[in-house]
C-alpha cells in the first residue's frame, strides 16, 4: 500500500489564519498534461459550493522543480506533458474557516475538514487506492491534539506507529476518500460497541455533555437500526463527530460516520432527568445521520449511482431518501423505546403543520422539489413557502402515508419496514451499481403487498393535493384533529424580529396581507397609527375579528406606506393525533413493530 499511485498529505499550517497544507502527489501523471479538480459540491448537500474558491495559493513541482500549472475552470488545474515516471506534486494551500459539517475550519483550538474541500481529484485515476498522511501541526501547544476519523489505517500502520491517530491511512478510490470526514484537536471521545460494530462520540467545543448518558441513549438508536435493515451492519465502525456551539443544527452523513453541528445546550448533562425537548431534537438528528448509512449512502438512487462532482446531479428521489429517513429517525426513537408513542405522535403532529402552512405544497410536486433541490430547496428565498414544498417534512408524511395504506391493505402483513429492507436487500446490501430507478419503490411495494399503488404514488409524489391522513389513521384507531393555532385573525405573513421592528419575511398567496398590497421584505412599524413591536402584534390582533379593517404602516425601501388590510379568519393548521380506541392490533404492529409487541 506505500506504492499507492496517488498519496495526499494535509497539515494544519496556519491555524490563526485559517489554513490547511495540503500536498498531492501522483506517480506516473497523464501524459497529455495531468489535470486536478477539487469537487464543485458535496455528496449530501445538494447546493454549488465552488470548494475550490478557497484554495489561496497552488503550486506544483516535479523532482524537485517547479512545474507551471494553468487553471482551466473554475476548479480545475493542468500541468503540462512531463517526462515519463517523474512523480508530480501539487501543493494547495486552503482557506478552512467554515465551521459546518459540509466545509473545513481550522483554528487554534481544532481541525475539522471534509474531502471534498481539501483534496484535490487527480483526473482519471478517480478509481486508484490512494493513500493519506494526517499529519500534526507544528508546536508544542498541539503535542495533545489526536485524530478522530474513519478512514481506514494503512496497512502496517497501527499501535506505536501512530501518534494519537496521527499518520497514514488509506481510501480504495478517490469517493471512499471524500467520505471520511476528520476532526484533529482534543475532543472527549467515548465509545460503546453495538451488534459487533464499534461506535465512537467525539465531541469538539466547550460542552458539559453527559457523555455516559449519551452512549446508552445512542447505543439503544445505533442497534434498533442495525437489527431493522438486518445484521451483520454494513460497517465496522462507526463515528459521531459531533461539534457542539453556541446556537446550531446540521448534520451530514457519510458510509461509516457523521458530522453533526448543535448547540451545546441540546446535549445531556448530568443529572437531567426526562428526555428534554432539546437533547430528543439532537437524537433526532444522530437518528436520522445514521439510518443514512442504509437509505442513501448504500441504497442510492440512479443519479448517485456515481457522482459526478463538477455539476449538479439530479434526481426526483430526494423524497424517498430524505424524507422516508425523516420518517425513520423519528420512528427509531419510539422504536427503542427513547419516546413514547404519545411523544411520537405528537412530533408527527407538528410535521403535518410544517407541509399545511405552506402554500408551496399546491404548486411544486415532490418530484419537482427533489429535482430542484439545487436551486430551489438549498437556495430558499423569501417566496419560497409560496412555491415548494419540503421533501423532508411531505416526504415524511408520504412515507407514513405509504405504511398506513400497506399495514391496511394487508391486514398488518406487509409495511414500509418491508419495503426499506427489501431496498436494502436489492440495491443496497450488494452494492448494486445501477441504483434505485424512479418507479422502483412502488413496484416493490406493489410486489410485497399484492396492492395497485399506482393512484396512491400519483397523487403522493407526482401531485399537489393533501393527502388524506384522517382517513388513513381511522383503522388504526387514530383521530386527526385540526383546529387553528391562535384565535386571532390572520394576516396571512410570516415576519422575524429585526430589534423592536418586524419585518415581513414571507407574504403568503392568497392571504389577507397579499390582497392588501403588502410584499415580503416590508418593514411593519404601526398599526392603526400605533407603533407595533414584535410582541403587540398578536396582541394587537387579538382584539380584532376576521373582517375588520386593519391600517397598516410599513416602510418599503425608506418610503412610509399605509395599507388597509381585511383580517381573514384563522387558518385551521394546527393538527393532532389523537389515540381514539383502547387497543388495536394494526395500530401496534406500526408503533412497534412487527416483532417486538409492547403494551400499546
Ligand atoms: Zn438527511
């Protein structure tokens, strides 16, 4: 393996400015020019990032000579026609200082990168083993700094070879490569080993987490997941990296491991009783990171069968990736029994508000939003309630929808669990190169189950009408009740706090603020001639009916404008779920499984 053709080496250089070294060598380079590219996105996040635009300075040498390179795109480089079996390098010098899970940031106190925004792609040897030196920074103060990564160790590279994890390791080809983030600094690490695969925490930032705590609530998660899609696990390992802050929320996952941002206050401390709402937000999140490693890192759609990194790569499938995994994480924590049904129902509650507060829902299919996830979804601008809808939240709500209409339609004897393993089996277990097709899911369905699923996926994926939910609870025992959220009237806005102002951040379709002449963007200063804070505008509604006459004052640009709004009556957008019979065998075998009965 010390003979790999293409070997990268990455040191934090200059932390305080937010720097990465990082060196590509590769033996025999094309000899009509060898090209590098460093990707243009990243494979999870589906948005145009342009890694390469933080690349401060690049240079290339060859036995000992500097080599010119001439950049030919936005992210791609070439180095002219060299003498046969001369190894070339080029050395890259990047500017890390985005602390999310889908960049790099470098700083004093740690090193956190992803592949794809440090190392570049030697064009056409993307198939080649590589090899990788994670070297320590230089100084005394980082003596304690170790690794916390999954990337395998290079062969003969183990025990006292290493330095807390410092040293070489090793990537088949260049997308095992970028699939392994690393995090170098001292963070707490805490291990627990579930259904033979070994799983790690590493917890970067000031925190006061009750690490203990964690792993056991984890390590429930980790081997419900492990035993639904079937053992043995896809993985060896496993690794949370988790980078705790002040106020945040992501998470990215990868085939054996995960970054997660949130704030410090969503993890538990000690002596916290219950399951907070915070720290079960957070096990949502690891929740939902994990059953990745099945539905979307193995079982892929056709588009992601192979990435192509320079441009966008699209699919009409990110509902069935993104949102049956939001159906999952969810359902994995009443699963292994972290929430209770009551709790359960309650969050699936308030992602029915999510999809009926948005307009969106009536315009964009979830087809369309999965294919302009690019440029839509990752890209939300203040009309996008109007226009999109989620393939999360409505992928989540198609995903039940689907296991209600399978579990009932069946007697109980086939769901959605069936169906995920069936993926699994088909195009996930045996690393099928071809990939999950568009009509895939509903033929598996419609095989498990004897069913014709074709006017159920019609309406779910390729239409705009509500899904009807009430009637698809009714067998399992389930009360869908909907109400308004408020007993004031409604002006049909979303707005956010901008000091004591308010400004209106979405205007939507149809709603009283519409219909009056008011636009997203307004800022709104009083009402009826009186000044209006962000907490006297509910009160202030409050005391009028749907129909009254509304003046409102806003400035657009630095222009004062008055509006006259007729109140419309409130939306009814606030459901529940409401366990209506006693007992149920239907409504068991959904809220915990077929095969774990568990006093309902
Ligand atoms: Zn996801």
């Amino acid at each position: 393996m010390k003979s790999a053709s293409v070997r990268y080496r990455i040191v934090p250089s200059k932390l305080a400015a937010h720097r990465l070294e990082v060196r590509c060598t590769v033996d025999n380079p094309d000899e009509a020019g060898q090209r590098f590219a460093l990707p243009a996105w990243i494979p999870g996040s589906y948005l145009i990032r342009d890694f390469a635009r933080h690349i401060v300075s690049i240079r290339a040498e060859c036995a000992g000579k500097h080599v010119p390179l001439v950049k030919i795109d936005k992210h791609t480089w070439q180095a002219p026609p060299l003498a046969s079996g001369a190894a070339l390098s080029v050395v890259s010098e990047v500017y890390a200082a985005d602390l999310s899970v889908r960049g790099a940031h470098v700083d004093p106190t740690h090193a956190f990168f992803n592949g794809t925004s440090v190392f570049l792609r030697v064009v056409g040897r993307e198939g080649s083993a590589c090899l990788v030196d994670l070297r320590r920074p230089v100084g005394k103060e980082y003596e304690n700094w170790r690794v916390a990564t999954t990337l395998p160790p290079a062969d003969g590279e183990s025990g006292a070879a290493r330095q807390n994890g410092f040293g070489l390791y090793r990537a088949a080809d260049y997308e095992e490569l970028i699939d392994h983030p690393v995090e170098m600094g001292t963070f707490t690490l805490a291990g627990f080993p579930t259904c033979g695969v070994v799983h790690e925490v590493a917890i970067t930032g000031r925190h006061d987490c009750d690490v203990e705590r964690l792993t056991a609530d984890l390590r429930r998660l980790c081997e419900w997941q492990i035993r639904f899609f079937g053992e043995p696990a896809p993985m060896s390992r496993y690794l949370f990296l988790v980078t705790a802050v002040g106020d945040a929320y992501g998470g990215l996952e990868h085939r054996a491991s995960s970054a997660l941002i949130c704030a410090r206050d969503d993890l538990p401390y000690l002596g916290m009783r219950g399951l907070p709402e915070r720290y079960r937000g957070f096990l949502g999140l690891c929740s939902h990171e994990y059953f990745h490693t099945w539905n979307v890192k193995r079982i892929r759609p056709q588009a992601f069968a192979s990435y192509n990194l320079d441009v966008e790569n699209y699919t009409s499938l990110l509902w069935a990736f993104e949102g049956f995994t939001s159906y999952y994480d969810e359902l994995a924590l009443l699963r292994c029994g972290l929430i209770t049904a009551k709790e359960w129902l309650s969050g699936l509650a308030r992602t029915i508000d999510r999809v009926h507060r948005e307009p969106g829902r009536q315009r964009q299919t979830l087809a369309e939003a999965s294919f302009d996830a690019w440029t839509k979804f990752y890209r939300p601008d203040e009309n996008t309630p109007n226009t999109s809808v989620s393939y999360y939240a409505k992928g989540a709500l198609v995903a039940l929808a689907l296991d209600l209409t399978l579990r009932a339609g069946t007697a109980g004897r086939v769901s959605l669990d069936d169906v995920m393993r069936a993926l699994w089996l088909r195009h996930g277990a045996p690393e099928d190169m071809r990939g999950v097709g568009d009509d895939d899911i509903r033929l598996i369905a419609e095989e498990l189950s004897g069913l014709d699923l074709e006017a159920f996926f019609a309406d779910a994926v390729h239409g705009t009408s509500d899904i009807d939910l009430a009637r698809l609870l009714r067998p399992f025992g389930i009360r869908l009740k909907r109400s308004p959220s408020s007993r004031a009237p409604s002006l049909g806005i979303r707005t956010a706090s901008e000091g004591n102002e308010l400004r209106l951040t979405t205007v939507y379709d149809g709603g009283a603020a519409q219909s009056a002449g008011l636009s997203a963007n307004d800022l709104l200063v009083a009402v009826n001639g009186l000044r209006v804070t962000p907490a006297s505008l509910e009160r202030l509604l409050g005391r009028h009916r749907a129909g009254d006459e509304f003046t409102v004052h806003v400035f657009r640009r630095d222009e004062l404008m008055d509006f006259t709004v007729r109140l419309a009556a409130p939306p009814r957008d606030c459901h529940r779920l409401m366990i209506a019979t006693k007992s149920n065998p239907l409504r068991r075998g959904w809220l915990y499984g077929t095969d774990c009965p568990s006093p309902d």
